[in-house]
C-alpha cells in the first residue's frame, strides 16, 4: 500500500464520520470569499451559542502575524465565542494595517452574529507581506454567517486548506461525570505555503465544562505532546495558532482542579491533538514516511526531547529515511550533537524493535529484516540512552525530491 | 560562468601555487594505503622537523571518534611533532578497539620518525562503525614517512579527501617582527560520507613562533569565525577536527601578549581559515551557490550569530536560493525564529545591496534587479536588527536535488 492509498483511504474515513462530527452548540461554515485564485474555500467561521471558555497557544516566532497579536490579546478574558480563519493570505508582516484589518474582519463577524468584536477570534495563513482583501472578506462574511450549520467543520476545515493533500478533523465522544461530551479539532498542515510559511492552525470545538485555566493547562500538556513533537522543517512560522473553545454545554461538572475526570478530558484532547499532528507530519511537503522516534532511558523528559528532536531536525536522518538506508551513523551523530551529555556506550537504538547499535557498536546480521522495516510508511525508531527514567515521542518526515521541488520552485 | 567552472579554476590556480607552499621545517605526504577501494589517496603525514607549539579544536559532538579523543589528550602539553590522518574510515563508534588502533598507528608513525609517540597527534574520517585496517596502516607508514617532502601539502591534503570535489590548500605569506612567516592550511568538507558523516579535518603549518597559549586562542578566534560560521546541513561529526603546529622556525620573537605582531598573525591565520571554510561550503554536497549572511546591528555577537544560523540552516531560505528566488518572507520568518527578541519594524534586509524588507514590509520595484543577483554564484544577504552594534557572518549552501540524491542514495 503506498502513502497516496492510504491518504485516500483517510480521506473516506473522514467523509464517513463527517456526518456524525456534532459538538452541542457548536455550528461552523467554509466558503470560498475570492482571496484564494483558484476558487477553492478561503473563509471559514466557528460559532458557539454562547460564549465559551477559551485558550490558546500560539507560534514563539518574534515576527507575530497581526491575527496572533489580537487572539493573545482577546484571549486574555478566557472567553470566546467565534473563530474567523483566512487561508490564502497571512497577514503577516503586514505592519499597522494589518492589524487594522484583523480587527475589521473580526469586527465584520461580530455585526453578522450580534456579539461583541472582542468574542471574536481571527487566524490567517498563505502568502506574507501582502495586505488581505478585506473588501472581499467583510462582503462574504454575512453570507458565511448565514451558512452556519452544525455539520460545518468539515467545511470550516476546507476553509483553512492550503498545500494539504487531505482534510485533518478528528472527533471523539466520552461520557464523563455522567454526560456525554464531544470534541472535534480541525487543522491545516505545516505544508510550505506562498512564500514559504509553514504555518500550522488547529481549532478545537468541545461542549465540556472546563474553566478556562484548567483548558489552557489541558491545552498546553496536549500541544507539547503533539504539534509540539513534530518536525516537518524544522521552520516556525509568524502565523502558528492552537485554539479551543469550551462551551459547557455538555452539562458536566466543571472539570477543575486534579481529578479523574479531567484526566478523562485530557485523554482524549491530547488523543485529537496528537491524531491531527501525525496527520501533518504524514502530509508533510513530499513526504514519504513517517518516522516515529521515541527516546527513553534520559536523565529528564526535557533531555528526552532534546534528543528526539536533534534527530527529527537532521537532514542526514531524514535523507537517509528516505532513501531506506537503515544508517544508524546518522543517528548516532544526531544524537551525539544534541548537547546532551551521553556516553555512547550506554545508548542503544531500534528500528521496530530489531536492535541496530547496543555496546558502542553496530549489531551485525539484521540487514534483511531491516531492509524490510524501511520500505514501510511508519517506522519507529527507539534509543535508549541509558541514564534515566525520562522519555519524550518526536515524529518528523523523510526529506525527498519532492520537498526541494516544492519548495525551490515555488516563485514570490 | 557556471560552478564547475570555478571550481576547475580553483583546483587551476592550487596547482600553480603548489610548488612554492613551503614551511619552514615542515614536510608532508600522502599516499594510497588500501583503506579506500578505489585506489585513491587515503593515508597522510605532516612531520616538523623538531616539536612545535601545538593547538587543536574539536567537535562538540558527545560521541567522539577514537583519534579526536586522543588528541584532546596529546594535546594538553601543547606540543606535538607529527599529524597521522587517514580517510575512507572514520574509526568511531568503534569502541575499546578503535582507541587501541589509533595509538598503535601513532605508535608505527613515531617509530617511523623516530620520535616520541606522545608527539604523534592521529586524525580520521570516512565509514563509521568499522574497525580501521590498521594491518594495512602500520605496513605502509615506513614508506609514508620516507616520502616526507617539503613540497608534499598537496599530497597529504590528497590523502584526507572524502567526496570533496576539488582540495583545499591555503598558504600566505607575511614579514612579522622582521622575519617572513609562513602559514599554509589544508581542508578537507563536510561533504556527507559513508555511512553520512559531515566530518570537517583541517591542518595549519606555521614557522611563526607563537607560545601555545596564545596559538590556541588565535586559533579558537580564526575558527570561530570560519569553520563555526557554515553550515552546510547543521550536522555535527564525531571526527570534526582542526589542528595547529607552530615550529618557531621562522625566528620571529615570540607571539604572545597582546601586540600588533600577534595582530598580523591573526590576520592571515583568520584568512586561511575562512578561505577553507568557504570553500567548504562552495563544495558542499550539491551546492550550487554560497549565501553570505551578514547580520549586523544586533544587540551582541551573540544574538547576531544566532540570527545568521537561524537562516542559515532554515531548509526553506535554502531551497529557495536553489530556485532562484528572493523569497524574503521566509529569511523574516527565520529571523523571527531565532530566539532573539525583536521588533519586525526594525528589521531590513538586503541582497547585494538590493533593499527587500524594511519598516515591516517587503520593498517594491527591485524585482528585475533581483532576478539578476539570485542567478549569481555567490549572494550576500545583509539583514540589520536595529538593536545595537553587534554583527556576525555566516556562510551557507543551497540545498538541492543532488544534497538528497547523494545522501538519499548512498547505502550502508
């Protein structure tokens, strides 16, 4: 089964379960408002029936698109109502009129929904350096509005779509404290984009009872596990953007504090999360295969994670991935470069489970069982560092023609 | 003028300047031992003629080859008469063994010149995993050291030569204190070999009379600036090593202190360094263009080399020069990425003198000028932090179809 099948085959899972992605008091819409060429879906609105909890996390890059600068400001309440999201354009480094039209956009929403600009939420991805077509966006938004209907996430996911191959929506129900509660997230991928931004956007629309600052903790350990884990490029963009919206609506006790059931949320947050992040990485520009790479046995989780993303960033491994050379010296390197202080006799390492490098050395007489492993679309590559309890999971692409071509010949 | 052309032109030029690359005291060779099956050089010898001052620096990379962590050791009296250096096996992740064989063809060297093994300092780079053929080794090292020869740079630079395409030979020349010193540096890149190490060896010969405190310091400012200022993948080898030997034949009164003899000694050890630096680049594997990337007005060195890095091994700046295009959305980007704290509206950013960014946005109307310099060879990109006075350059290649060709398609 090659990547393209099983693309596909995700594809129809997701047209399935489309039919049933219903969060209580959630309703969502995608159009397409003109700022993309190509007549695809451009516009996408989120909308809860009454203000909802709220957090986010947004890009570090110190360049913020206008769009992050407002939701960091908004968010600061902890509430919010509605997600307006632009693909096609980022409004970034677009200076005071940027912002100006972030404000304008999302006050065009708030008149079309009767509620507050400031409940209103914006993110934009595409080309930087080019103001929006805020004449064309405030025309549509009305319509957009209109269009809201619980069945929508599907085309609020199309809506933000740039390079994807294929829509990321995840959805899971769980009965907790004696209700049921529904979340679905949506994402876009860190595909480069006109001109080069690997902007990621994910939204998450849930009707649990959550207060605001537990869903920001709950969103925070979910992101480090999952957006925070992954590795396409290595590159950051102005316009990185994870929102949740919590309605409540679900009628549960407020999850606070340490309990079993915010446990219960978070596993399955981070479960959507983590889905949406590998979907990224598996549609990551010409890749191929995804690499799984796990790291055990460190002093601390942060030196786990050190480790895992020293190899998940070296163009060396993911050269090697590609090309299906089970080559522990690059990985070895990678690890050895991390900055953390190892002794190579205590690491060992691991392609689905065949060992490859224990005592210093490489283990001889696996090479047909490896060769097998590396023809697959997922392999998981474990090291053992041997100094601790601490581990981390990072997940990166291969590096193929595909990524140079894509990314060379694309033209500003 | 295409790339190869240059770089024909440059082996052109090594090759007249070769006869007259003469150190007082020093002689060298180089020779094909076996260790490669090609029947290529593989096996060199730098010899002076009584011990010299001696400084070396070293990869960072916690697993380190066998010859660099018994160099690191040799090297703590600061003298040493002799380098050893094979190519074709890198002798790390090699264990008890490996240390064993890089003393033992230190030892066969010593006997050789009839000097103390202490004075042998050993260098590899190749394979990694494997155990040198140090039968071979040992066998031909007599006739090595019979060849030893004034004029021999050439061939030692030969015999540590892995997938570079053209040497890299250095030699200048300058009266310091009334008396000519001679200084004459050799390369080999970080081109990715078997089984993917980007090891970078490079070798300085120096008359000069310098005190070894003050060598390592001169040498660790030349370095710094050169060697730590590419990136040509950011991979970091278990073998990168760059060594200096200063034999005082020259009788110069010594270098030390502070003083403007030192001064012009820096200058030409500075240049050597950064001349085989660059050509490292310009022979990166692939490569089709250098980008030189200035960073100036930032707060510290510090922040300016972290901005220069930050774009130096962004994937996306470096396919984009591939394709030709003065994509300035993604060097922003990068910028924004660094870690560094600043402000978008006081950035801008040049190529060739050609303003793209300022005042927090793109600059129109360049773009036929633009078009010119990104077909160019070499392209130096300026970007000014509007922050302070520190600056830093660094150098990078284009990553193209051959950098994955060439690492996606060699097989362990």
């Amino acid at each position: 089964m090659n990547l393209m099948s099983v693309k596909r085959g995700q594809e129809e899972k997701m047209k399935q379960e489309n039919e049933n992605l219903v969060v209580t008091g959630f309703t969502a819409n995608g159009i397409h408002a003109g700022i993309k060429e190509d007549g695809r879906k451009d516009l996408s609105l989120i909308f809860s029936d009454r203000p909802a909890n709220a957090a986010g996390v947004f890009t570090t890059n110190a360049f913020k698109a206008a769009p992050v600068i407002i939701d960091i400001e908004r968010l600061k309440t902890g509430e919010a109502q509605a997600i307006l999201a632009n693909s096609g354009n980022a409004n970034a480094a677009t200076g005071a009129e940027g912002l100006r039209d972030a404000r304008a956009m999302a006050k065009s929403a708030a008149i079309a929904l009767e509620i507050s600009d400031k409940q209103v939420l914006v993110a934009s991805t595409g080309i930087i350096g080019k103001r929006l077509p805020i004449g064309k966006i405030n025309k549509r938004i009305p319509s957009l509005a209109r269009g809201l209907n619980p069945s929508g996430f599907r085309d609020a996911q199309e809506g933000i779509m740039t390079t994807d191959q294929f829509p990321k929506i995840e959805y899971r129900k769980r009965v907790i404290s004696g209700k049921e509660v529904s979340i679905c997230g949506i994402a876009k991928g860190a595909g480069m984009i006109e001109p080069g931004m690997a902007t990621m956007l994910s939204f998450v629309m849930t009707d649990a009872e959550v207060d605001s600052e537990t869903l920001k903790r709950c969103l925070v350990r979910g992101v480090d596990e999952s957006f925070n884990a992954i590795s396409v490029d290595g590159c950051m963009s102005t316009n990185d953007t994870v929102i949740i919206l919590a309605n409540g609506r679900a009628g549960n006790k407020s999850l606070t504090g340490r309990s079993r059931e915010r446990s219960a949320f978070q596993e399955i947050l981070s479960e959507i999360l983590r889905e949406l992040a590998l979907s990224i990485v598996r549609d990551g520009e010409g890749a191929t295969k995804v690499i799984g790479i796990r790291v055990e046995e460190a002093r601390t989780r942060e030196e786990a994670k050190k480790v895992a993303f020293s190899i998940a960033r070296s163009n060396l491994v993911k050269t090697a991935f590609f090309g299906q050379d089970p080559n522990w010296g690059r990985i070895i390197s990678a690890i050895g470069a991390s900055g953390v202080a190892l002794s190579v006799g205590d690491v060992s390492l691991y392609f689905d489970q065949i060992p490859l490098f224990n005592q210093g050395r490489g283990v001889k007489g696996n090479e047909s069982k490896l060769s097998e492993v590396m023809k697959k679309e997922y392999i998981q590559v474990i090291v053992k560092l041997g100094t601790g309890k601490g581990f981390f999971s990072a997940y990166a692409s291969d590096l193929t023609y595909d990524y140079v071509r894509i990314n060379a010949h694309y033209h500003t």
